[in-house]
C-alpha cells in the first residue's frame, strides 16, 4: 500500500515536491512514496487533469501531498478540463471537507513580515477552511449569452446545515486543544447561506460546545481584523471562498506566502489531502527560486494527521525553525537561497 501519493502537478509544484521527497527519504525512509502527473501536467500528458487512476492511486493511498496546479499555459482550456477543475475533483471525491490552515509565524521570520514585529511574533491562527461546498461546487453555474448582446455569469453559494455543522466541529474540536477560542466567519447581513451559517454554528456551539468561546465575525471585518491585531484569532471557521482569501491574507502575515501548509481533512480513517497555500507560481517555475517550507511543512502535517508519525513531524517541525534561525532564506524571505539549497538546510538540520 502507498503511503504517499505525491502529486508535483505545475509551475514550482515539481520543484518544491521534490524538496519534500527528500526530507522523506532521509526522516522516514520505510514510507512507500508513488509520485503521479496531476493537472497541467496530467492534461498535456494524457488529457485529463486528474485520470481515473490518479484518482484511484489518491484513494488509496494513506495520504496525498500536492505541489500546485494551473499556469497561463492552460487559460484557454475548457473549463472542465482546466488544472483546478482536477484540483476540485479531487477534493470533492476524497471528501477531505476540512481544510486546515495554520498561519504560524516562525519567531526567525517575524522580520519578513509586512507588520510590525509586536503583530506578528508568536502569531498562531488556525483557519478551518470549508473545502468541498459552497461557491466552488454549487449549481447552477455557467456563462450565457444575453439576446440584447453581452453576457450573464452565475456562480451558486449553497450550502447545507450537514456541511455547515461537520466543518463547525472540527473547528470547535481543534480549539478545545488550543487557546480555546472559535471565530466564526461569514456575511450573514448579506447572504441566506452566511444566516444559515451563524444559525448551525450557534446551535451546535449551544448544543455541544458551550465550553469553547465562540465569536461570530463578518467576513469583512475579519479581513480587517486580521492585518490589525491578528493575535486575538485562535482558531477561524469560514467557507470556501472567504477561507481562499483570507488564508492567503494571513500567510502574508507570517512573512511569506511560501512557508503555509495545510491539510485537508474527511472522514476519520480516510487519506488526508496536503498542500501548501500558494500557487503554481508561474512567473518564477522552473528557477530554483521557489521555497519549498511550505511543501515540507505539508508533509509535516501528513506525518502527524494521517501517517500517525508525530515523533517525526515534531522532528521535522524543529529541523525547518533551526534552519531558519540558522538564517536559511529563500528569495521570497529576502535571503538568495535556492529551492534545493533550502532543502539542503533542512536535510542539515535534520
Ligand atoms: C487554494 C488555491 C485553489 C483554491 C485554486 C488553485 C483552485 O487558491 O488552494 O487556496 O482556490 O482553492
Ligand atoms: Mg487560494
């Protein structure tokens, strides 16, 4: 059985995986390791960003860790066939509904930062992202051409008190192990779907998790909240879309968007999804520019979340904060390290 399925898929996504392929080799070397094409690269390869045997290997596997999808070479694909639609499929039929989303500032890092020091040191949120619904899924949804001439898009939020409530506890659970804290995000002065959130997340808060602080946000002001003092987030629960946006939002935080990881989570015995945050990066794939932390750091949470291996992410864990303090610095963190070289400074730490 495989116990890592890796999928480098496009841009920087070969280059960084490549990195955690390595700390794998050395940190854990009985792991089982199949690597397979996904998204842009999957298309041109046999014309379908995510085949069915991909599909099939991820099911199988005990955990997936992805590099990144998309880049301007794919715009003009059909929509269905575009690298993200694999992305999504994927997501939809691993059902990996939670997704994880640490913004965690390393103490070596506070520097890179946009904000002040005092902002961000110790900096430690974890959103709760909602990974399968929403937006993103909801039908109907398509381009039309209007009579008078012009065009009509539709996008459908939709969701349902099942999805609302699965995603809700796994917030309220992870927060009973941290500061104890929930914000719950949404536009319920706008939007049926955000009033249907609040209504879930306070009923089952009152039901089962009375223990827990919970505080109800708009997603605007949460935005807001996040650049101005940051530090009063334990844990965010939001939906799709707000949680794309603001998960990148807070990854700028913590100094780089190239240092966040994040897991994405189902049903408990299934394979978990990792991926690092940011994207494909087309503008410097194939360089050696990219940092590969956030890929690493993915593959720390696969140790502890779905390869039962915490000994070795907290091992892992401790290598990347002694690499950084040791002052190792990719291009995106103000240092002329490349991916490989940062690899290398992990594997030394290690
Ligand atoms: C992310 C990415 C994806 C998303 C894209 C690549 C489909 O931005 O994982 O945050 O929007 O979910
Ligand atoms: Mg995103």
């Amino acid at each position: 059985m495989t116990d890592l399925l890796l999928l480098p898929g496009d841009g920087i996504g070969p280059e960084v995986t490549a990195q955690v392929r390595r700390v794998a080799e050395r940190l854990t070397p009985v792991l089982k390791i199949e690597e397979r094409l996904f998204g842009g690269a999957s298309y041109d390869a046999d014309g379908s960003p995510l085949t069915d045997e991909t599909l099939a290997a991820a099911k199988a596997a005990k955990a997936v860790l992805m590099g990144a999808v998309g880049g301007p070479k794919w715009a003009g694909v059909a929509r269905d066939k575009r690298p993200e639609a694999g992305l999504l499929r994927l997501r939809a039929e691993m059902e990996v509904f939670a997704n994880l989303r640490p913004a965690l500032c390393f103490g070596p890092l506070a520097e890179a930062s946009s904000l002040k020091r005092e902002f961000v040191e110790g900096l430690d949120i974890m959103f709760v992202r909602e990974l399968t619904g929403g937006v993103y899924f909801g039908q109907p949804r398509f381009i039309e051409a209007l009579p008078e001439g012009g065009k009509r898009a539709v996008d459908t939020q939709v969701y349902t008190t099942a999805e609302i409530e699965r995603v809700s506890r796994v917030a309220f659970e992870l927060a009973r192990k941290r500061r104890n804290k929930v914000h719950s995000a949404e536009k319920s002065n706008v939007m049926e779907s955000g009033l249907l959130w609040r209504e879930v997340v306070t009923d089952l808060h009152k039901r089962e998790y009375a223990d827990v602080e919970l505080e109800h946000i708009l997603a605007d002001n949460a935005a807001m909240q996040l650049v101005k003092n940051p530090k009063q987030f334990d844990v965010i629960v939001t939906d799709n879309l707000f949680g794309d946006i603001l998960s990148d939002e807070a990854a700028q935080l913590t100094g780089s968007l190239g240092m966040l990881p994040s897991a994405a989570l189902g049903v408990a015995g299934k394979p978990g999804l990792y991926e690092p945050i940011h994207g494909s990066a087309p503008d410097i794939a194939g360089q050696g520019l990219a940092n590969p932390l956030a890929a690493i750091l993915s593959f720390e949470m696969a140790l502890r979340w779905s390869l039962g291996r915490a000994t070795e992410a907290d091992r892992l864990f401790a290598a990347v904060d002694k690499a950084l303090s040791a002052g190792a610095r990719t291009r995106d963190l103000g240092g002329d390290l490349s991916t490989v070289q940062m690899g290398d400074a992990v594997l030394a730490a290690l």
